[in-house]
C-alpha cells in the first residue's frame, strides 16, 4: 500500500474521530440543559370596596331611621304648629336626625347642598342647629349649622359637621341630632302656600 493512500486512510479517520468527538460534546451540552432545575413563585390580592350610607330620621323622638335617598322620596318633617296656618312673626320647628348606617366603613363629613322649593315660599327663614341629645322645640339651642334669618329657598352660610362610623361597623354609627326653625316675616302674603326640600350630602373620609 503507498504512503499516499495510508495518509488519506489516516486523515478520514481523524474526521470521524473528530466528528465523533463533536457529538459527544454536543451530547453533553443536551444533557446539562435537560438537567437545569426551575421554581416559580406566584403572588395574588383581592381587592374590595367600602360600603358608605347616610340614613335618616324625621320621627319626633329621631330614632326612626330610613333611606330618603331622592327628593322624590324625602322624608317628610313634622313641623310643630301652626305650621299650616302662619301669621307674621310665628315659630315653628322640626326636628331631623342623620347617621350612617350599619356596614358603613368610613367617616363621613355631611353638608346642606341644596334647598328647593315649589309653590310660594317668600318671607319665610330658617335656620338649623345641631344639638348634643335627641329633641327640637322653637327654643331649641346648639352648634349652628344654618345661621338664622336665612331666605328658606338658601343653603348660604351653611356649615359641615362629621359623623363617624360604626364601632364595630356592624352597627350604625351615632346620630347626630338637628333641629330646623321656620319663621314667618311680617311681610307674608296670606294664603300663599309652597313646600321645601333640604339635600344633605355625606362625603367619606
């Protein structure tokens, strides 16, 4: 055999020893990867809103409390006499409790938004007071929440109070307790007649 054909021999054979070799070591890379570990590790949160509820009450004795939640649903006040036959210079009042009802889950700051009136309602003010205990007579005292001698169509002056919550929330929180007062001027017009709404609004805190 020539040295020719011995030297071609030994070169393929070094290529398949060499492309032998290169599989092994593309084996062993295959191997390393199908052997990696891997973990996860995940994280979740519900998320729920509040609840929030202004209730109202317009018994005599402030306890009765209910949802008056549209001016076409207001709660009626029970003005004392003679609410339905004024002369200049009388007197009357209502008394009206508000509180935030059981499951509420903030604290609330309450303003009087709006007043609005049908009918004749001219020469006629009021004013409301914010009083510490349950009761409302013309002599009636306590924190101003509408100055006296405003128009009865104005919510002008008119300040905010806060109620708070429940505690525990299950249970309605404390009320708090207003009185309105209506006075005729001496200018009113007999036989005029005209009905008002008042609109608190309770914003969270």
């Amino acid at each position: 055999m020539s040295n020719t054909t011995t030297e071609t021999k030994r070169q393929g054979s070094r290529k398949v020893a060499a492309i032998l070799a290169g599989g092994l070591v593309l084996g062993v890379g295959t191997m390393a990867t199908l052997a990696s570990w891997n973990d996860s590790e995940y994280a979740n949160a519900t998320f729920t809103a509040g609840y929030f509820n202004l209730e109202g009450a317009v018994d005599a004795s402030q306890a009765s409390f209910s949802q008056h939640s549209t001016s076409g649903a207001a709660g009626a006040l029970s003005f004392t006499a003679p609410f339905n036959n004024l002369t200049p210079t009388d007197v009357v009042a209502a008394p009206y409790a508000l509180r935030l009802a059981a499951g509420t889950t903030n604290n609330a700051q309450v303003n009087l938004v709006a007043s609005t009136n049908t009918g004749t309602v001219t020469n006629l003010t009021y004013e409301v007071v914010k009083t510490a205990t349950a009761g409302c007579t013309t002599s009636t005292t306590g924190t101003t929440v509408v100055p006296a001698g405003t128009a009865i169509s104005s919510v002008t002056g008119a300040s905010s109070f806060t109620l708070a919550m429940g505690s525990p929330t299950t249970t309605a929180g404390a009320p708090a307790y207003l009185c309105f007062k209506v006075t005729a001027g001496s200018g009113l017009a007999q036989s005029q007649t005209g009905s008002v709404t008042w609109q608190f609004q309770a914003v969270s805190q």
